[in-house]
C-alpha cells in the first residue's frame, strides 16, 4: 500500500533528482521514494506514543536533556560495534546491533530535541 501526497521542492532539488534519475535510467518519483526510505530511519512503535517535548513541563523537559541509554545497553553497545570493527559479529549479533543502535538513535534524537527545547523556553543557555 502507498499513500500520495504533493510536495514542493526547490527547484535546484527537484533539478539534481530530476538529472539522477535520468543517469540512472529511473522515473524522479522513484528516486525520491528511495531517498526518502534511505534518509529516514525506522523509528520504533514506542516512541511513537510518547507525547511531543514541546508538550511537557519544563521539569520534564529537563529531565530529557540529561537523557542517556541504560549502563547495560551501552556497554553491549560497544561490545558489538567493536566485533563488527574486528569483522567478528555474527548473523545474530547484527540484529542485536541494528536494535541497539535503533534505541541510540532515537535517544540522541530525543535528548536533541528536548535540547534545543530548554534553550527557546530559556531554562538553559545556547551552547556557544
């Protein structure tokens, strides 16, 4: 299943589409599908039901600037992405890393926008 929806790209944007898709010998909707896909990571259905940073307190808001990925998960973290440096992570190893990053991801994403969140209600200062 598909949804459409209209878009306006800058002309300069829809132009280096446009040229790529004609060097890959592609239709520019398809090309644009598949940036799309490759540019947007998937984001978890739990994330999903968390209410926006621009709806919570400031305390709230707070709380998430200091938002960090539980001792444990980082720890493994950094176990698979060393293996998979050292090209000795397994079938099952890679579906561990893909999940653990997903989760660092959105946490970084998270903490990001509670970030700049604090700064435009001035509960803290721009990192300069």
């Amino acid at each position: 299943m598909s949804t459409q929806i209209i878009i306006n790209l800058p002309d300069d944007i829809y132009q280096r589409a446009e040229r790529f898709a004609r060097l890959a010998n592609r239709d520019v909707a398809s090309i644009l599908v598949d940036t799309i896909q490759l540019s947007i990571p998937p984001v978890s259905g739990d994330i999903t039901d968390l209410q926006p940073v621009s709806a919570l307190s400031d305390e709230e808001v707070l709380v998430l600037t200091e938002l960090q990925m539980e001792s444990e998960q980082d720890a493994r973290l950094s176990e698979l992405l060393d293996r998979q440096q050292s090209g000795t992570l397994t079938e099952g190893d890679r579906s561990e890393l893909q999940t653990l990053m997903q989760v660092y991801q959105e946490g970084l994403l998270r903490k990001a926008t509670a970030l700049s969140e604090a700064v435009k209600r001035g509960l803290i200062e721009p990192l300069s």
